[in-house]
C-alpha cells in the first residue's frame, strides 16, 4: 500500500497566541509571531489502511487515548478532501504536550503528508490553513525561520528567513511530564473568566507590529522586551483564570529572573514560555553557549538543548 513521510518542526511564538475568535478550523482571536526550531523534530508516516489508527511514538493509540484533536481533524480533513483511511504514525524526537509545541509539529507533518499521500497539490496557504484546523500553532510550523499569523485570513507568512538573523534557542527542561489541562481548554477558560482577557485582545495587535519591526532591524532589545512582556501578559491571563492555569514550576520562576538578571548584565537573551513548564531562552549567537552553560546548572532544570532556527515543513517521498 501507499506509504509517505514528511516532517515538521516545533515553533516557539514570541508574540503569543492565546484565545480563540471561532473554534471551527481555530481561528485565533489574536495574531502571534514565531521562530520554527531546527533540530526538535515530528515525523509523521502515512499509511492507506482499512480504517484509522493512530500510533504515537511506536505505541497504538486507543480509548481514551485515542487523540481527540485528531479524531476532529480527520473528519474536517475529509469534509474537504477525498482522503482514505490511514495508519498515521507519528514521531517526536522530543517530550510529547508537555509546552514543546509538539502538536504543531505534528499537524504540520500530517497535513503535509497527506497532501503528498493524495497528491492534492496544495499552496503553502493552503497546507497552512488546514494545519491550523488541528492546532493554530501548527499553521506556523508549515513555513522556517521568523512566521507571523494575523488576521483576517490567519494564514502563516514569512516574516524573514532564518539567515535573516540567525538566533539561538536554548531549551531548559523542567518537567517532562504531560500538561494537566490542554491549550483549548485553558483557552475556553480564559476568556470566560480572565479580567485580563479583553486588554490582551487590546494590546495584541500592538505586540505584533513591535517584534515584526524588531526582526526586520535585528534590535535585540526591543524584541526582548516585547516578547517577554507578550510571554507574561499570557501567562497573567491564564493564571487569573478560573480554576487558574499555573503553567509554571519553582525552575520556571528560578530561570526568568536569572535570565533577567543575565540581560541586565549586557547578555543577549529573552524568555519565554508556552502551556508547561520550560523555559526558551533566546539568545544571539554570541551568548548562546554562556547562557546554556549557566542554565544546566539552575536547580530543578532537567536537561538543557541548544537549537538553531529551522526550515519549513518537508514531504519525503
Ligand atoms: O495551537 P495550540 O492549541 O497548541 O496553542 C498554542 C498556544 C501557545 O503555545 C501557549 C502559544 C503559541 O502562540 O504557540
């Protein structure tokens, strides 16, 4: 039978996307920036099948499982497309919905495959578009290097390449354990409880416009500046939320003020930090080895990775 793989890779927004204008195909209620990672990576294999199955990370997925966003995916997928069933196996070389961005990942490389799989010969808008509908964050995950996502359309668009400005990540582990509550749900939450919801609706557009003028000058500062102000303006809703979305650990809170600190002291880099617990730290090639360095050795943080940005979505025969 028909067999194809393609791959994606996560991407850690600077300018965040929280909250939802329209849960049919995920339409964000805010635009958000990213970088696509290199090196961290989802590889999907599609197989024709007698009927779906869905295997993650060498394990069949079943009952409850069995992967929700998934199961939705494929019928809004097949409402458009004419795609058989599949056996969908799935990959990540790193800790899977533990704020890794893993499920980007992985809808990039689904759509991708499929695409290749059916021959549907799709645009790069178009694979973006139905990426979104798994995961908006997936959207982001189909282009490299620096991706915005704004509306109306909500399609991902190139803001610069990687070799534009070529930063640094570095990755601290602080738990690798699965979130408690997923992204769509704290999502729902926040806008029904947060106070803060509709001044981060306000200020969104603003953040947006601040980081896409930072990248094209390649002014660190000030894309520090913004992004850590969008990371923790996030995270002020989620934890005014009720029940609170406390997406942090003591090394979270440990590694935002040594990285502060750090930046004060002339150092380049930023945090930042999505629906779990680990830190992304930003750097510029020059002080992504002192910085990597000196988080491995802040207590609670597991494992440290240092990655590059990375390229786009890939189909692979
Ligand atoms: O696309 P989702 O449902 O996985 O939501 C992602 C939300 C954040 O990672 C917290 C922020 C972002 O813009 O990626």
């Amino acid at each position: 039978m028909a067999s194809v793989r393609a791959t994606a890779h996560p991407n850690i927004a600077l300018v965040k996307y929280w909250g939802k204008k329209s849960a049919a195909g995920n339409i964000p209620a805010v635009p958000s920036l990213s970088i696509t990672l290199d090196s961290l990576t989802a590889t999907t294999e599609l197989t024709e099948a007698t009927s779906d199955q869905f295997v993650l990370n060498g394990e069949e997925q079943s009952g409850a499982a069995k992967d929700e966003k998934l199961t939705r995916f494929l019928s809004y997928l097949r409402e458009r497309h004419d795609v058989p069933p599949l056996t969908i196996s799935s990959t990540n070389n790193f800790p899977t919905a533990a704020g890794l961005a893993s499920s980007a990942a992985g809808f990039a490389a689904l759509v991708t495959a499929v695409d290749q799989l059916c021959a549907l010969n799709l645009s790069t808008k178009a694979l973006s578009e139905l990426a979104r509908a798994g995961s908006a964050s997936a959207a982001r995950s189909i282009l490299g290097g620096f991706v915005g996502l704004t509306g109306p359309k909500f399609v991902a668009e190139s803001i610069a390449t990687r070799e534009h400005w070529p930063l640094q990540v570095v990755v601290a582990i602080t738990n690798t354990g699965k979130k408690s509550v997923s992204s769509t749900e704290g999502m729902t939450r926040s806008a029904v409880t947060s106070p803060y919801y509709s001044n981060w609706l306000d200020t969104a557009n603003a953040d947006y416009d601040r980081a896409r003028a930072a990248i094209q000058s390649k002014n660190f500062t000030e894309l520090a500046e913004v992004s850590e102000h969008s990371c923790l303006k996030m995270h002020a809703v989620m934890q005014t939320t009720q029940p609170p979305l406390m997406y942090w650990n003591p090394a979270s809170l440990a590694c935002i003020q040594k990285i502060q600190n750090l930046r004060a002291q002339g150092v380049d880099v930023f945090f930042t930090i999505d629906a779990g617990p680990q830190i992304k730290a930003v750097c510029t090639q020059n002080s992504v080895d002192s910085v990597a360095t000196i988080l491995a050795q802040m207590p609670g943080v597991l494992s440290i990775e240092k990655i590059g940005l990375g390229g786009p979505a890939q189909a692979k025969g």
